[in-house]
C-alpha cells in the first residue's frame, strides 16, 4: 500500500466539502493524532507564556519591547505548525524521494556555519545571523535529515520486502551517512547536538531492527568516543568546566556552578503551586541565565510550581507515548523508524534540558522542545511532528 | 518471516520499540521524580535560600540613647562626627567602577587614593585589612574624622562626587562632666560578633556589622533599650544587584535615654576621695609587713538608704572609657586587661570581695539577739577569749568588763563576739553538729543578703561568700585531694594547715566559727552588699535591691518608664533592735572607732552612724572597710592593702559627707555648697522635643576640696589617735595586728595565735 492509496481511499464525493468532508470518518483531520497536536499546542502556548515571564523585564535584551519575545515566539510557533501542516500535505512518503536534497542542503548549510557567515552564540559557532533579529541554527535541521536519510537507507530493501532486517552494508551506509553531519556539527563545537544525533541514531537503529551487534557496538563505541573526546582535549574548557560543576555544584557557585545552582534555587523554591506567573522572583531577579531558551524550564519551575512544572513534563509524555504508539502501529519500516528516531530525539533532548535544570545532567546547550524560544528548534520539532502526523494519517485504517 | 504480526513487523523490532517506550516513559518517571524531590520535599529550604537571593537589606543605624546622671547631665551621649561614605552600587555603575571620583576624593580628604581605594573594596577570604566587612548596599564610611571645609567641598560639588556622602553621624561619648568618669559604672561598647548578629538576625532589631553593643556596665544591662531599633529598608535585587524594588521599611527608631539616679557631682567627690585616701595610705608605711601600704585598689558607694538608688559609685584604679570608642587599640586594650594592669575594668563596688572585718559586727548582733541574747545584757568585754589551748586576742579595744552588745558595737569588742558565738557553736553541738543545728550566726548573714547578689542593675555582680557547714562542706570535697596530698603533720606552716584542713576541714571548728563572728574568715562580701545592709539599717529593716538606673525615657521624651526600687528582704531584727543597733552605730561615729574622723561633725543635725572594719587577708596587708550612714544615705568605702577602716577609709568618706550636705570645717552646715543635702527625687525635666534640661557642670565640683584639704594624717597604728571623745581614750580603729594571718582554708583562728 502506498500513501497515495490511502488518500484515495476516501468513499466520499466530491459534492461533500468544506466542514461536512474535514470532519469526515476517514478524512485527514479525523485521522490526524490529536493528542500529540493538542500536547505540542499546550507547550507552545505555556512556551510563550513562560517566554514572555522571562523576558519582559529583560531592557537588555528585548529592545525596549516587553513583547519582543513573546510575539517571535508565537510567531515562530505558527511557522512551526505551516511547516507541519506542509509536511502533512506532501507526506512523509513523498518527501523520502526528497531526502537526498534535504540531506544535501541540511549538509550544505551546516558547512556554511563553518565559514565565516557563521556565528557565534554562547561558546557555540552553531549559527548563521540574518538581519532584523533572525538566525538560523541549522544543526537544528540536521537532526530530521539524519532521521529521514537513514531511515530511507535502512528501510528502504525491507519495506521493499527483499530482507527482514536491514544488512551491514546498509547499516555502514546509514552511518556514514550520519557520521559526516555529526562531525560537521561537532567542530562547530555544538556538543548538545552531537549528543542528541548519537541517540537519535541509535533510536534509529534500534527500530530500523539492525543487528544487534550494531546497537551494541555502536554503544561502545559512543562510549570510546566520549572518553577520546575527553583525552584528546577536543572539548573546550568551558565545556570540560560544565560537566565538572555538574559532578559538583558546590565548586565555585559564582562561576561555573552558577548555572546550575541558580537553577535548583529557581525550581526548588517553586515548591507545589510555584509563585504564580510573573511572580516569580529568580526569574525577575534574572538569577538564572538564558531563561528563555535553554533555562525555561525553571520559569515553570519557579512560577508554576511542581503542578505547572509537572503538567510541561506530563504533556511531553503525552507527545511521546502517542509517537511510540505511532513507530508501534504504521505498517511500512520507514515510518516507524522516523517514528522512533523522533521519540529518541524528543526524548533525550527533553530529559537532557529539564534534567540539567534539576542537577540531574551536565549543562548542554539544548532547547525544551516547543517550549524553549528559538526559530530553528521551534521549526524543526514542529516538522517532526508534520512527519508522525503523516504517518498516522497515510496508515490503513484498521477495521 | 513467519511471525509477522498484523503491522507487518518482525518481533525484533516490535520488542525493541516496546523497549524504547519503557526507556522513555522511565526517563520521564526521573524528571518528575526529581521534580517532585526538588519542589516538594527540598522546596522549603530551596525557597529561603530564593528569598536571601534577592533581598538585600539597608539598615539604618539608631542612634543609641544617652546615660544622663540624676540632674539629666549626660554621661554617657553621642557627639556629631562628619562622616564620609561612599555607595559602592553608585560608583560600579561607573565606567571605571568609581576609580576617577575616589581619586579626587583621596585629594580632598588630603588621603592616598590607594587607601581610599582599599577601603571601599569588598573583603573576602583574599583580600586582607583593610577592606568592608559590611553590606555592599550600605554606604561605606572612609573616614569620620572629616573636617566640615571638606565635607563642605563634597556636598557643594555633589556633581563631582556621584556616590560620595559627607554626612554628620553619632558616635558614643564619655564627656566626663566636671571629671566625674564613672567608668566601670557606665561600662563600655564594643563591636558585634559574627555569633550575636547570626542571633539578632530573625528579631526585630538586627545588628548591622558596624554596630556596637554594650559590653559591660550600664551599657550593657540596659543596651536593649539604649540601643533603640535600628531602621531596615529591604530591597529586592537582581543578579547584578540591581534594586528592581523596595519590599518593605522600617524607619529608626532612637535608642531610650537613660536617667540614673548617679548624681556627677557626688560622683567626682567619690572618685576623687577615694583616689586620694589611696595616695595617702601609700604614703603610710605598715609595720606589720615593713613597707608602705600598697592600696592597689578600692571603691566607694554612695547610696540612697531609702530607696537603694546609688548616688555614686566609684571603683578604683580606673580608665577613661573613651578608649573603646572608635574601636580600642592593641595597646589599650591591652593596658586594660593584661597581667599589670591591675584590671581597672572590675568594678570593685560589685565585683571586688574581701573578708568584712569588723562591719560584720552588725550581722553577729542581729544574730546574737536572734539567738535570745538581750542587747542590753552583760558580756564580758576580755582582752583576749580562750578555746583550749587556743587564745582570740581581742584586737580592736581593750578589756572593758561585761559590756552590752550596743556598746560592743561601739568599741569593736572581739572577745564579746567570740563568747556567744562560741557559746553557740557548743549549743549546735560543737565539732559534731547535732541535726537540726541553729546556726543563728550564719542564718543571720544569709538574711541579711549576703552570700548572693544584691540584685544591682549592673551585670556581672559576684556574690560573696557565707562560710557555713554547706560551703565548707563542698569546698572540703573539692579541695581535700590537694589538701591531703600535700599536708604533713610536722611539715612547715601551710603544710600543717593543709594536713588539719585534710581531717576535718568539712566541719565547723570553734574557731571557724569564732572568727566568723566578727567577720574575718572565709567570709567575703562585696561594698554593693555592705551599702544594702547599711542602708537596711538606716531605713528600718528593708534590704533594696540597689538600682542605678532611675528611668528609661524614650528619645521623644513621652514614654518615661521610672525604675521603682524594689526589695529583696527585711532584716531579721525587730524595731527596738534596730534603734539600738543604729543609737550604737551612731556612738561609733561620736565616740567610738570612727569619732576622731566625725570631729566636729554637726551630729544634731546630721545624725552620722559608721563601723569600721579591718579585715585580714591572707598574705597581704589588711583591708580597709569604712561602713557609715545617714538617715538618707549610706557611703561604704573599702580600700584594699590600705590598713584600718577608719585610718584609710575615713577622711576620704568624711568628705563626702561634707560636700553632700556642705558641712564646712568648723562644722557649721552652709546649705547652699550643699551638693545634695536630700536626695534627689524628681527626674530631670524632659523638654517637648524630647531632649532633656540638665545643669551645666563646669569646674570640678573637688576642686575646692583640694583647696582644703589638709595634710591631715591618721595617727601612727600604735599610737593614741588625736581623738575626740573616746572613752577609754584607747580604741581609735579596727586595725588588727598578726603577721600572716592565714584566712584560707578555713583553718584560721588556731593556727595564727599558737
């Protein structure tokens, strides 16, 4: 069964349109996964919530306009849902013969980050700055190319019917084809992301049902490589200083453990109904660095409490129980591995960004999917969802 | 191929996606896990940590009331110094953080910009003295000796010294009024520890780092109320600290002022006297130890007898109390408190103890008649009082044949006091004590206060001591390992006594309890306790509990707070006693051992009454004990290492007698040099903006008894005083002749006189 033949499925007339043929039993909005669409909305809307907390008294940064992030981020979150609904349209089927292009352009503007057209943010050469506010953060995009490429690798002879799972050789490639992006983005040096692409390629190979040698050797040898990383000095210090404040929060509170001091005091002080929103006296205080992107977690923490804070990581439950349920139940390889690559991206990049919040995980430079601020994650996980909510709509009905 | 399920699937990877959802549901599990361990079972904690984040506090300092004197003249206030500060927020928010205004400051106080620069810095663990140890939101003083040409220069350029104040502030005083210090009285300040503000912190009335507290004296017992509240303004900050809002202030509020009933007058009088009756007795020279008196120190209190308010109180050697402000230096603090100093920070009127000598002889009467023994009896008045094998001399008069108790008092009469005590001591069962022992002699001390403190307002008054069966019994446990690893039977002098104090130094001896008697011994009373039992005498029986503070008024002068006097007990004698015991006193002063210091004194008018007293200290010479009173006041002055009560003390106590009801030489009484003839009842006129009228004392109220003062001497120890109406013409003082009478250990009576 292709994509195109569940489109046609539909028994219905052309006579019945408008809001009778949306609502239809087997049209794409009723088949569309409302739980995820409605969970990824919610966090999108407590995102510029907690944004707006964030930054309103923030002269510094927003020129003046207590509004500037709040209105970016709305903004930002309804190109995100254009993106997603465009994803839907083409279908995650039709963009596998894209995917080559995509890979290439995601590539392509990762190498020009590395040019002198890149910029810096935060220790991370990771970005390119267009004018009027606007940046791009194209390792962001790179992480659904590397999901959509290697599926289309892995799946591509089993889902032809050819083999049950996927060979060596196809393996090899699928990481090689991850590998060159990965490497790109780790001179960038982005380590947050490299993180998150480590486990989305494993997610990927787990559900691609490669051998298991693969998974495991692929394991160790993220564990040799963090530990090369480590003793090859490839790590800048400021990096090497992070994981060292977070095996010890109590080494120099002013400096590196700062981060993650503050952070605790904004989330603990929280405590079950938080202070209220904008109440909240760390984030006004401005006691927590990079609230609004990778902190924002702790404006939940602080002003919402252990109910608001709790609700961000329920929702996010949410989001990912249904795309496990999603990687679980479509029918063809491909989608259930770009299924399960974004429940491994998803995951990891949410507990890694909460986590750091809470002093459980070392310090990375990585948004809260959907909350967070900023263009290019906002866009990129609005895509991944375009992406399940394709999966889920081109599926065959069950009886 | 064959277990493929309804999606199509292998099993591999079905297990393996339901493996995936196990994994990420667990991870979601930890993150609320740890939520939950964060925000609700740490949350409390982590909230107070947020709230010290962002509230800073600003205190501004009350300033602390003044200690005025019974008229309202301050003795203790605070000048107006100009103080220069800089706000260390105003100048970090300065490109150079400030450098360009403190140098320019620097040139205008005539400093180097470096020390300028030095003083406004933060300390931490690396930064060394100088540096502010304070709130970085609190102006930081650079100096408070500022002249006002360069205050002046600073707040006319404000534009030019962004963040520099120059500003009038208080700073504690000790003005000294016409010389009178009254150091140990008013006690002193000294910065807060780190400890009392961590205690002060959550009440409501925090310590800034700069603050002083009182440490000893009046500064010390009525600190609470003299050091007012302080003003707090918290602020919110941010990060930077940055205020971004006032949470909530509390304005000032002044400390109380403090209105004594010290009079400064009487005060200088008392300082003064009591200084030079210590000159004078070094000049005299003692035979018993064959070198002049060391009279290394003294007191002197002057006290209301019906009321217990002190009028003055002196202690000496002294200090000027000005040493401690601005913070003492090394030197001085070390002239004040090191080995050599003599700690001229006791006060002796309430921390000094010696042996009462023979102004204990009130108590042995009170006892004596307690014990049914008429005052008017007969007793036989010996030259000496024998025990055994062991003889009491009669030190202080000669055999006058069976006396009374009155007249016993009169001439200081020993061996009367020996037979009834010793007469007790058989009753109560002698070296055995039957059980329920009358001890009528040490009940009485303890009735009379002594042996506990007098309830002063001043901190840190000792007790005394009463050697009865308890103490002598507990000071035996503690002391007769030492005793007995030491004493021998026919060792030297202390050894022996250390052997006797090994046997049996747990029980009441007849001579302990002969010694006792009249007040040598082990007993130890301070001159705050003698002045109670004196004054009790005079007023009818009621022991006060002396007080120096009259009453708190607040800064505003509306709340005025009167301290009552109030009383710890009666005497235990019965009126009749008591106007006995004061017709004895009264025949001490005109014609007993202290009548040739009361000569022509104006006794119709002013009916004078003293006991003399020379106690024996072990070791040194003896102390000189001068206990008299008034129908209003009561003046009781020891001098320690001085000789007699009457022959050190005495000239010295006469002249406050003179100066407070203006008695001139020949004895006529000139009201108007009359310092104070009656006590002072009314407190001092509080004016309506609260400030409080006092005279204005400018000369030093003893310069005029320098002028008279004559090169009067008391008569050489053997000799016949150049008295008045002594009858036997023999006893003139108290003085008791023994060359090392040893008083510790309680073993005393028998071995000094074998």
């Amino acid at each position: 069964m292709t994509g195109a033949n569940s489109f046609q499925v539909s028994g219905y007339g052309p006579e019945r349109a408008g809001w009778t043929r949306l609502f239809a039993r087997d049209s794409v909005t009723r088949r569309l996964d409302w739980p995820i669409l409605l969970a990824a909305g919610l966090l999108s809307v407590i995102g510029s919530l907690l944004v707006f907390s964030a930054t309103r008294n923030r002269t510094d940064i927003n020129q003046g306009d207590p509004y500037y992030f709040l209105i970016r981020h709305i903004m930002n979150t309804g190109i995100g849902l254009a993106l997603m609904i465009g994803v839907i349209w083409i279908g995650h089927r039709t963009l596998r013969t894209a995917v080559p292009l995509l890979y290439g352009l995601s590539v392509f503007l990762i190498l020009l980050v590395l040019t002198p057209l890149g910029s810096t943010v935060n220790g991370a050469h990771s970005w390119i700055v267009f004018g009027g506010g606007f940046s791009l953060q194209p390792s962001e995009f790179v992480k659904i190319t590397i999901i959509l490429g290697m599926a289309m690798l892995l799946a591509a002879r089993v889902d032809a019917g050819d083999k049950e799972y996927p060979d060596h050789r196809t393996v090899l490639q699928a990481l090689g084809l991850a590998a060159v992006p990965m490497a790109i983005v780790l001179l960038m040096p982005d380590l947050g992301s490299v993180m998150v692409m480590v486990i989305i390629v494993l997610g990927v190979l787990l559900a691609s049902g490669a051998s298991n040698r693969w998974v495991f050797g692929l394991l160790g040898a993220g564990a040799i490589g963090a530990i090369a990383v480590w003793q090859l000095h490839i790590l800048d210090e400021y990096q090497i200083n992070r994981f060292a404040a977070f095996a010890n929060p109590s080494l120099d509170p002013a400096g590196v453990g700062y981060n993650t001091n503050q952070a605790r005091i904004a989330i603990g002080s929280g405590g079950l109904l938080g202070a209220g929103l904008f109440h909240g006296s760390q984030t006004t205080g401005q006691f927590v660095p990079e609230q609004q992107t990778d902190f924002v977690f702790t404006v939940a923490g602080e002003e919402l409490g252990f109910v608001g804070a709790g609700l961000i990581v329920v929702l996010l439950g949410v989001v990912l129980w249904r795309a496990c349920r999603i990687a679980r139940e479509t029918t063809d390889l491909y989608g259930t591995i770009v299924a399960a690559g974004i429940v491994a991206w998803f995951a990891f990049q949410s507990f890694e960004n909460i986590g750091m919040t809470l002093g459980i995980m070392p310090v990375t430079g990585l948004p809260l999917p959907f909350v967070s601020y900023g263009g290019s994650s906002m866009f990129a996980v609005w895509i991944a969802v375009g992406l399940l909510q394709s999966i889920t709509v081109q599926r065959p009905m069950s009886a | 191929m064959t277990n493929i399920p309804e999606t199509g699937r292998s099993t591999r990877v079905q297990t393996r996606l339901v493996v995936i959802q196990i994994l990420v549901l667990s991870l979601l599990g930890t993150l609320g896990g740890r939520l939950w361990y964060l925000q609700i079972r740490e949350g409390s904690a982590y909230a107070k940590e947020a709230s010290g984040n962002h509230v800073q506090q600003v205190v501004d300092p009350a300033v602390r009331g003044s200690i005025l004197d019974a008229r309202g003249v301050p003795l203790a206030d605070n000048e107006t110094r100009l103080v220069v500060s800089a706000s260390r927020t105003d100048l970090l928010k300065m490109k150079d953080d400030g450098k360009a205004v403190l140098t320019k400051l620097a040139g205008v106080l005539g400093m180097k910009p470096q020390e300028v620069m030095e003083k406004v810095r933060l300390c931490d663990a690396k930064t060394p003295q100088p540096c502010w140890n304070g709130s970085p939101y609190q102006p930081i003083p650079i100096t408070d000796e500022a002249t006002p040409k360069q205050a002046l220069q600073i707040r006319e350029r404000a534009e030019d010294f962004p963040g520099i104040t120059a500003e009038p502030q208080a700073v504690r005083r000790y003005p000294s009024p016409g010389g009178a210090n009254t150091a140990q009285v008013l006690g002193y300040l000294s910065p807060v520890t780190d400890d009392e503000i961590q205690q002060a912190q959550d009440t409501d009335s925090p310590y800034l780092r700069s603050d002083q507290v009182g440490r000893s004296g009046l500064e010390r017992q009525y600190d609470k109320a003299l050091r007012g509240k302080a003003g707090v303004t918290r602020y919110e900050v941010d990060n930077l600290g940055r205020v971004i809002g006032e949470a909530e202030s509390d304005a000032a509020q002044p400390g109380d002022n403090l209105v004594t009933s010290i009079d400064a007058r009487v005060q200088r009088i008392a300082e003064y006297e009591l200084n030079e009756a210590m000159k004078t007795a070094r000049g005299e020279f003692d035979k018993n130890t064959g070198e002049n008196y060391k009279a290394d120190s003294g007191a002197v209190v002057v006290m209301e007898a019906k009321t217990g308010r002190v009028v003055a109180m002196a202690s000496n050697p002294t200090y000027d109390p000005n040493a401690w402000v601005g913070g003492i230096s090394a030197a001085d603090y070390k002239k004040l408190t090191g080995k050599d100093s003599n700690y001229p920070l006791l006060n002796r009127a309430i921390q000094g103890q010696s042996a009462p000598g023979s102004t204990f002889k009130v108590i042995s009467t009170a006892a004596a008649v307690e014990a049914g023994y008429d005052f008017d009896g007969g007793y036989p008045c010996t030259s000496s009082y024998s025990v055994g094998n062991q003889v009491f001399k009669n030190f202080e008069s000669e055999n006058f044949g069976p006396i009374s108790l009155g007249r016993a008092l009169e001439v200081s009469c020993d061996t009367v006091f020996y037979g009834l005590a010793h007469k007790e001591w058989q009753k109560d069962g002698g070296i055995n004590p039957k059980k329920n022992a009358n001890d009528y002699f040490f009940k009485a001390a303890h009735q009379f206060g002594l042996g506990k403190e007098t309830g002063i307002d001043l901190p840190n008054e000792v007790t005394g001591r009463v050697p009865d069966r308890a103490w002598k019994q507990s000071y035996w446990e503690a002391n007769k390992d030492a005793w007995c690893k030491t004493g021998k039977k026919d060792g030297s002098y202390v050894e022996k006594i250390a052997y006797e104090n090994c046997l049996e130094g747990n029980k009441m001896r007849a001579g302990d309890e002969i010694n006792y008697s009249i007040g040598q011994g082990d007993t130890l009373v301070t001159p705050i306790q003698m002045a109670t039992i004196y004054a009790a005498i005079s007023n009818g029986g009621t022991l006060y509990d002396p007080t120096v503070g009259k009453a708190v008024i607040s800064a505003d002068g509306k709340k005025v707070t009167e301290i009552e006097p109030t009383s710890h007990g009666k005497l235990p004698i019965s009126k009749a006693t008591r106007n006995k015991m004061d017709a004895a006193l009264a025949g001490v002063a005109t014609r007993g051992t202290a009548a040739w210091r009361f000569q022509n004194w104006p006794q119709d008018e002013i009916a004078m009454h003293a006991k003399t007293g020379t106690a024996e200290v072990y070791g040194k010479q003896t102390t000189s004990w001068f206990a008299t009173y008034t129908k209003d006041y009561t003046v009781v002055m020891t001098i320690s290492q001085a000789g007699t009560g009457s022959g050190a003390s005495g000239p010295a106590v006469r002249k406050i007698y003179d100066a407070l009801y203006g008695v001139q030489e020949d004895g006529s009484v000139d009201k108007k040099k009359a310092l104070l003839p009656t006590p002072q009842k009314s407190l001092p006129k509080v004016r309506t903006d609260g400030t409080i009228a006092a005279p204005k004392i400018t000369e030093d109220p003893a310069k005029k008894e320098k002028a008279t003062e004559p090169g009067e001497r008391a008569p050489a120890d053997d000799q016949q005083g150049a008295t008045t109406a002594t009858p036997t013409g023999q006893n003139r003082n108290t003085r008791r002749r023994r060359r090392c009478t040893p008083r510790r250990g309680g073993s005393t009576g028998r071995r000094m006189l074998t």
